[in-house]
C-alpha cells in the first residue's frame, strides 16, 4: 500500500511540473498560417512547413536553445524559432521586499502592502 501512494504521489508531481511548462499557443503574427518547422537549433533552412492548423495548439516547449523552441509535433521533434509564435510563460510571483528610506516597496508589480503580509 505504501508503494501504491508513493507512486501515486510521484505520478501527480510530475503532472504538476508538465503543466507548469513554457507553451505555444499562438503563431506571430496572428495572421500567419504557416510556421516553418526545423531540424535543429539554429538551422537556416526549415525541413518543412505546417499550417497553424495542424500544429495541435498548445504546443509544450520541451527545450529552448539559440532562441528556438523544441516541440512535439505528430510524435516527432522539430524546432520552432520564438520570433514565429507567440509563448505562454509559467510564471511565479513573491512578495519579496526591500526598506528605501524605511519605506517597505514591494518587488511584485500589482501586489500591494496588503496582500504581501
């Protein structure tokens, strides 16, 4: 019964941590219907093109390097450049503070003295 639960618990951290990945979720611009697709980190060419459509949106981005993006796509890995889409990033805020001129200032932009007690 311990290993069944350990197990368990081992199981939804890693579903928390797939969650809390960098996603594509949109081409740049908008209107663009295509996204070349790459070999690898920093190629010139594309080893082809899909349309947006066919991409499965959102994508989860398994590696960044040189400002592409690796991805999953028909189970197959291709690079993606960040200029080319548009990414949602995990994000985590604090309420760290610092005294300027015994004044408390919150480092999270929109959390004020009150929410960061």
């Amino acid at each position: 019964m311990k290993l069944s639960v350990f197990l368990a618990a081992i199981l939804a951290a890693a579903a928390c941590s797939a969650q809390a990945q960098d996603r594509i979720v949109a081409p740049s611009p908008s209107s663009r219907a295509a996204v070349d697709l790459f070999e690898s980190a920093g190629a010139t060419a594309p080893v082809r093109q899909a349309p947006v459509a066919e991409l499965g949106l959102p994508l989860a981005i398994q590696e960044s390097k040189a400002s592409y993006h690796r991805v999953a796509i028909g189970g197959q890995d291709y690079w993606i450049k960040g200029v080319h889409v548009r990414i949602l990033r995990s994000a985590e805020a604090g309420c760290a503070t610092k005294n300027i001129d015994t004044q408390p200032t919150i480092a999270t932009p929109g959390a004020g003295q009150h929410v960061c007690k």
